[in-house]
C-alpha cells in the first residue's frame, strides 16, 4: 500500500510514519524555504527605502554644493545690497527645497524621521521632530540590515551630535543679506560639515545597499538549492519502487497460490 502511494503521489514520504527522520529534514527544509521567501521580501522592502534615500540625498548634496557656489560668490565679490538679498533669497529657496527632500514620503512612511514615520520628521519651523531610531530588516539568520538611517542623522536631529543644515543656510542667508563677513565666514565652514554629513550618510545608505544585494545572492542560491536538497529526501525513485513492488507482488501471488492449494486439502509438503 504504501509503494502503491508513492508511486501515485510521486512522493516517497507521505506522512511521517514512512520514514520519521527524512519527514522531520523535509519539514526543515520546508521551514527554511518559507524562511527565504520572507528574507527575499525584506530584502525588496529595504531595497526601496535605502534607494529612495540615495535618490533624496544625491540631490540634497547637489543642493548644497550649488549654495556653496553662492556663498563663495557672496564671501568673495562684490554685491549690492539688492545684489546681497536676491542672493539671500536665493538660499533660502534652496532650503525650502531641502526641507521638502528631509520630508520625503514613500510606502506610507517618512523615511528621515526615524520611527515616527506617520508625520514629517521636520515643521514648518525647520525643527526635527522625529527621532533618532532606525528601522532594520532581517535579511539572513541574525543578519540585520539597515532600511532607514538614524532619524535626522543627515539633516540635523537637534542636537549637537549633528549639523542642522537648515539653520546652517538660515543664517548664511542672514550674514549674507547683512554683508556680514565675519558670519559669512563661521557660516560656510558650517556648510562644508553640513555637506560632509549629508554624504557621510549617503555612503552608509550605499553600503547598506551593497549589504542587500549580497544577501539578495545568498538567497537566490538558496532558493535554487532547496528543492533540489527536499525532492532527494523527499520524492520517490520510480526505478527502485517499480522493482520492489514487483518483488511484493509476486510474493503475495506465491502466497495466494499456496493459500489456494491448502485450502484445496493439498500439502504444504507438496510444494516443498
């Protein structure tokens, strides 16, 4: 019977009893692949939120060196006092703009307010009220990867363990208005940390994307494997069930025909 249900099913283990120790690999292979499958999604969730990222920050840090431009200009030329407030203006329009790239939005989430995800990381008054936690993924066992970075690592938390790149440009826009050189001065250096940041974690959100890509090959080996590993446990060998059912068949044929001659009153010495 059981010969009967692999041959039939294509499967040599159809429940436990027909062979405990291959159902038991069989369920961990199972359980492995179901693994896979949800370490595959992780990894395209993470994917998105970390290329989204690179995207904001390629173009926040092109933002920024085009107000370094500006600044350069204003710390070395001459300027009018009209000349001084369109060039104030200017980055102030810039900071706007970055303001709306710090509140990027994507799948529901804000990606650089850090778990307070619902709401923009930064107010209309500039200041971060996110906070500084991350959202990780797990891509492998025990393997933690970073999707988010730290809520306002690259713009500015609001602490001094960061550049708060949208006063930095509030108040290079004010020295400059004013023509005050000596802030000028203070205010560029400032710029060029916040430029500095904002790279800083563009080349984390990079390795972090380099970090998926190579558990996104671990994977997809694995799931090419699996299979393969589950039908050697698993499925039936038609050659060697074909021959041992054969053999039982004509073992029960033997019996039956012994059977029939007892019953018929002839000596099992007989066939002796």
């Amino acid at each position: 019977i059981e010969l009967g249900e692999a041959l039939s099913s294509g499967t040599r283990i159809n429940k436990p009893s027909d062979d405990p120790l291959g159902a038991r690999m069989a369920a961990d292979l199972n359980s492995e692949h179901r693994r896979v499958k949800q370490y595959e999604r992780n990894i395209d969730s993470g994917r998105h939120l970390l290329q989204v990222a690179d995207h904001v920050l390629e173009e926040s840090n092109s933002t920024l060196l085009r107000v370094k431009e500006l600044a350069i200009r204003g710390i070395n030329g001459i300027m009018t006092p009209n000349d001084r407030a369109y060039m104030a203006d200017e980055i102030l329009a810039f900071r706007d703009h970055l303001q709306t790239l710090a509140n990027t939005r994507t799948q529901n989430r804000h990606i650089f307010g850090g778990f307070l995800s619902t709401t923009p990381p930064y107010d209309a008054a500039f200041a971060f009220v996110g906070d500084t936690n991350k959202t990780q993924y797990e891509v492998g066992e025990g393997e933690l990867v970073d999707a988010t970075i730290a809520g306002g690592s690259a713009f500015g938390d609001g602490t001094a363990a960061t550049v708060d790149v949208f006063d930095n440009l509030q108040l290079l826009a004010d020295a400059i208005r004013a023509g005050n050189n000596v802030d000028m001065d203070n205010e560029f250096e400032r710029l060029e940390t916040s430029i500095e940041q904002v790279t800083g974690v563009r080349q984390r959100v990079g390795l972090n994307l380099n970090r998926l890509s190579a558990a996104e090959t671990i994977k997809e080996y694995m799931k090419e494997r699996l299979p393969d590993a589950l039908a050697q446990i698993r499925d039936t060998d038609f050659t060697q069930a074909i021959s041992d059912l054969k053999v039982i068949e004509n073992t029960l044929q033997a019996t039956l025909a012994t059977s029939s001659r007892l019953m018929s009153g002839s000596s099992l010495l007989d066939y002796m």
